[in-house]
C-alpha cells in the first residue's frame, strides 16, 4: 500500500491455521486504502484484496461483509441470528421502542409524505415493525395510503 500518511493501521487474526493480515492507511484526498492478504499454515497465499474507499464508508463495508457471511454461513462456523441478521439492516430490529421514538413515529406519520416505507427508513426499522407499532398506537391510516 501506498498510503504515505502517519495514520496507517496493520492488524493480523490467524484462526484453525489462516492467517489474514489487513492493512490500512489514509490518503491525502481523505479515502482509506485497504489491503488483505491471506495465507494458510504454511504461508501458502490464500487471497489478496486491495482498494480505497471513503474513510467514512469504512462501517458500512464491514456491515457489507457480515450480511455476506451471514448469508453464505460459514462451514464449521455458527451462523448469525435472525436478530443480528435483522439488526444489520435495520439497526433498530427487536430493540424495545422509548417513548421519544413512539412520539417521533406519530409526528411522522401525520406528515403528508408519511408510508410505511418512509417510517421505516426514518426510524431504522423494518417496515413490518413499523406497522405493528402503527396498530398498537391506533394509527390507522397514513395520509400516504389508500383507505381499506
């Protein structure tokens, strides 16, 4: 890598024998660059991945990664939870819901742009919770929706 800045970074995890090595170093137009190498027991060469990406989008290529492996299962591994798996798209997922983000769900869905899928992305959570939230606070009807 070719960072030339003093803010890199190197780690190393070695697990049932592969070791992986990530490197990362900021650049001067404010991007991280990103190297993984890969070997098994015996050094042999297993992967090599390297880019840049925004410093900022760091967070959501790790999210990235863990729906992959979340999807694809892991042999001799567990998989997520449906929780974790739900949390990772909708951060909010199975988290109890406070009195500030029942109050925010009503002011929103009195607005005229208020759906379903409008709440949802608001409020970090599946459009399906949003709608059993909707019922339990006798919202009926969004101004965004055809009467039933």
């Amino acid at each position: 890598m070719d960072g030339g800045s003093d803010n890199a970074l190197r780690v190393q995890l070695t697990q049932h024998g592969r070791c992986y090595e990530l490197s990362a170093s900021g650049l001067a137009d404010g991007r991280l660059a990103i190297e993984v190498n890969g070997s098994d027991a015996d050094g042999a060469p297993l992967a090599v991945l390297s880019g840049s990406l925004p410093a900022a989008d760091l967070g959501l290529l790790a999210d990235l990664m863990e729906l992959v492996r979340a999807r694809r299962g892991q042999a001799g591994g567990s998989r997520i939870s449906v929780v974790e798996q739900q949390r990772l798209e909708h951060a909010e997922a199975y988290c109890g819901w406070t009195d500030e983000q029942d109050e925010k769900l009503q002011q929103l869905a009195g607005r005229p742009d208020a759906s379903v899928k409008v709440l949802a992305a608001a409020l970090d959570r599946s459009e399906g919770a949003i709608r059993s939230r909707l019922r339990r606070l006798r919202i009926d009807k969004l101004p965004h929706q055809a009467p039933q």
